[in-house]
C-alpha cells in the first residue's frame, strides 16, 4: 500500500523531525511502524533521541543568546517569565528531567532554562537522563500498541494504513486545537 511505502522511504525523517518538535504521536507511530517490519525499532530509538536531544539543546543556547529578548516579544510570557525563573532556579533538576513530557511547553522551557544560571553541562546532562526515558517509553509504547492490536485484532495488514492515518488526524487536530488556544490566548 502507498501509505506503507512512505512510511518506509520517509519514516525516519519524520521521526527525527517529530522529535526535534513534540513528537510524541510520531514516536508512537514509529514503535508502531517498527513492530510491523516497516522501521527498525533500534533505529527509531536512536534517531528519536538525537532530534530530542538536539532540539532542547538548540533552544536552550537560543535561550542563552536572545532569550530575555524573546521573552520581552510576548506580553503574555513576560509576565510569566519571573514565575518561571523562579521554580526553574529553585527546582532546575526536576524541571529539566520533566519539561519533556510536558505538552505545549517542549520549546519554551528550554529558552527559559536558558536565561538562568543553569550550567550547559549540567544541563545537557540532565536533558540527556530525561531523553532516554522519553524515548524509550513513547517509543515502546508504540511497539506495545501495535503488538496489542495484533493480539485483539489479528493480522493487522490490510487496515494499518487508515490505524496510521486516523492516529495521524487525531494528532493532527489535537496540535490545530491547541495552537489555535494558544494563539487566541497570547
């Protein structure tokens, strides 16, 4: 089926890209992918955590360089900004572990990280501990879910194409809705 065909020629991209944004639902579809043959588990594991990883990195030395800058663009996120310096200076371990698995926060937490006194070693440690389970976790989620789709449903080939489609529209309007709220916020 064309839809598996893409999946195979593109999957990886998608992934790392997925994982550089919040990437959770790809991830998801990827374990799923891989436990039907179409990806090598091992390789989305590995690929999901360097777009991860490289991801906060990046938006943390953002924050670093331009971050009070961004921050001041915003007159929503410059009133929240004292806020969160404060828990971040307070409790900077555990926000650095969880910011990942914090919907709608992916990218904004690490500019912010960036502007406190957080060191970047200490930083690309921490972010590092929290990718490993971020990944391994969606990742084997979506291997999970596909291998217990298998066990209620049977042999899955013909309709995996419209499981991947329909996660993907779910996904899909999920990320509209909350970015149409986010915006409607600002």
């Amino acid at each position: 089926m064309q839809m598996m065909w893409i999946v195979e020629q593109y999957g990886y991209l998608a992934v790392f890209a997925g994982a550089f944004l919040e990437g959770e639902v790809v991830l998801i579809l990827a374990g799923f992918a891989a436990f039907h043959g179409y990806l090598n588990l091992q390789m989305v594991l590995i690929i999901a955590f360097l777009g991860t990883v490289l991801s906060d990195e990046f938006f943390y030395y953002l924050g670093r360089w331009q971050g009070r800058s961004l921050i001041a663009r915003s007159r929503r996120l410059s009133e929240k900004y004292p806020y969160a310096l404060h828990y971040i200076e307070r409790f900077g371990t555990w926000v650095v572990l969880l910011q990942r698995f914090l919907y709608g926060f992916r990218i904004a937490i690490p500019v912010v990280i960036g502007t406190s006194s957080m060191k970047p070693v200490r930083f690309a440690i921490l972010n590092m501990s929290s990718a490993v389970v971020w990944v391994l976790l969606f990742g084997y989620l979506g291997y999970g879910f596909g291998d217990a789709l298998t066990a209620i449903l049977g042999d899955l080939k013909r309709v995996e194409a419209y499981i991947f489609l329909g996660v993907f529209f779910v996904a899909l309007t999920i990320w509209a809705a909350h970015t149409i709220t986010k915006k409607t916020r600002l």
